[in-house]
C-alpha cells in the first residue's frame, strides 16, 4: 500500500469511529433522559388524566432562544418521542401522563430498567 491509501485508510477509521462513538453516546444520553422523565412522572403519580400534572409541575422547563445552555437538555426531544409512541398521554388541558400499560407493553419498556 502506498502512503495516500494509507492515510485514506486511517481518516475513513477515525470517520468510521467517531460516528459510532457519537451513535452509543446519543443513545445514553436518551436512554437516561427516558428514565428521568420516567421518575418524575412516578414521583408525582401522574398515571391517568385525573392525575395528569403540568410540566412545570414534574419539573421540566419549556427552553426558551435566550436559555443557553453548555450541555444540551434533551428532554424536550424524549417526551415528544414519548408522546407519539402513546406511552405519555396528553389532556385537553395541556397536562400530560404517563401510560404504565402501554410502557409495559413497547420495546422501551424491555429495555430500560423500571424502578
């Protein structure tokens, strides 16, 4: 092998690497945010539309443009995510729940560890 090929070689390596690297890591970081949001839901019992509390009230702050933040919050993305597999539930009102039944029952309920 020649020395371009080489350094061909090792730049699509290091490509290769860091797009992996960045998937696993993405995938933690989502993964813990689910449980999060999974325990301030069960914290504050939000389990069904009587129940259903306001965001503010599980602490979770709408981000505003002039919130700027050097680690990005993205629990906004993973209840949205949430929201559309139909295991958090919204009211009329704005309130939101979550759906221990349908968590029980998808794929993401498998694989994070309830507690």
């Amino acid at each position: 092998m020649n020395e371009s090929v080489m350094v061909l070689v090792i730049i699509i390596l290091a490509f290769i690497l860091m797009w992996t690297s960045g998937t696993l890591l993405m995938g933690m970081i989502y993964k813990r945010t689910v449980k999060d949001l999974l325990v301030m839901f069960r914290s504050a019992k939000a389990f069904s539309p009587e129940t259903a509390k306001y965001l503010d009230e599980l602490g979770i702050k709408r981000q505003s443009l002039m919130n700027f933040r050097v680690v990005r919050d993205y629990t906004p993305q993973v209840l949205q995510m949430l929201i559309t597999e139909n295991i958090v539930h919204t009211t009329e009102e704005g309130k939101v729940y979550l759906s221990e039944k349908t968590l029980a029952g998808h794929k993401l309920g498998a694989s994070i560890n309830n507690y």
